[in-house]
C-alpha cells in the first residue's frame, strides 16, 4: 500500500510531534490505529463477501476450468497424483453390494495379515522394552559401583 521507511516514519513522527504537541501525541496514534483496524476489518469483510459471491456464481468452478485447460500438463499431473493416494491409501474398499456378511468387515487375507502386523509390532515394542530394561539396569549397577567406590574413598580420607 504505502511504503514507508524507518526515516519517513521519523519525519512524520517528529512533524507530528510539532504539531500535535506531547499531550495528545497517544491519543492521536490510538485513533490512527482505530481508524486503520476499521478500514482494515471493512477491507476483510469486502474481500470475504466478493469470493462467497464468486462461490454461488460458480467463477471458481469456471476459473479451474480455465486454468486447466491452459495447463494440460499440471493437470495431467495431478490426475496421476489423485491416482498414486488412491493406490496407497490404507483404508479397504466398502463391500456393501449383495453381501450377506459386514460390508465393513475385511477381506480374510487382509485381516491375517493385519493379526500378522499388529503380532509383528508387538514383538518389536516387547523386545525394546526389554532392551531398555537391560540398558537401565545396568546404568544403575554402574551407579551403585560409582557409589559404593565414592563412600570407599570417603571412608579412607576420614581415616587419614
């Protein structure tokens, strides 16, 4: 909008300062600062307003059309993206036509596997704990040793 450096800011700053006079140099920047958050919020609300009204007239759907066409390449792209999420997305395709069964329910070689993987992720988090359990265990056997060296030499200065 405008652009204003540090020593224009000074300018304006010190000319105010003349003009207006110490006293009421804060209650004129409050009132700059109320009236700039004003136009600001109005600036907002305008701008929100213009794109919900782009919205209902359908100009997004009109303007992606547009862009597609001018850019066969992006979209290209992008239908090979949509197509990459849709082959490695985790979640099973619904069997919900002229099934007796839960359309919900996983196929039996996916939940195998499934009952394989979470076997799997079991074993490895046991299998860390007790790594970690060893590791602690044997910090504080080393911590005793330190301990009972350190209340040795304690002893050993005390006789001295």
């Amino acid at each position: 909008m405008f652009d204003l450096g540090w020593s224009e800011l000074m300018v304006i700053g010190i000319v105010a300062l003349i003009v207006v006079g110490p006293k009421d140099l804060p209650m004129l920047f409050r009132n700059v600062g109320r009236f700039m958050g004003k136009a600001r919020g109005m600036a907002r609300e305008f701008s929100r307003a213009m794109n919900d009204a782009a919205d209902e007239s359908g100009m997004r759907d009109v303007a992606k059309t547009f862009k597609s066409a001018t850019n066969p390449v992006g979209t290209a792209f992008d239908g090979v993206k949509d197509a990459a999420r849709a082959m490695t997305d985790p979640t099973p395709e619904r069997k919900d036509t002229g099934l007796k069964e839960d359309p919900g329910a996983l196929d039996a070689e996916r939940s195998d596997a499934k009952r394989r993987i979470e076997a799997s992720a079991a074993r490895s988090a046991a299998d860390r704990q007790k790594r970690e359990a060893e590791q602690a265990a044997k910090r504080a056997e080393e911590a005793a040793t330190k301990a009972a060296e350190l209340e040795a030499a304690l002893k050993k200065d005390g006789e001295a």
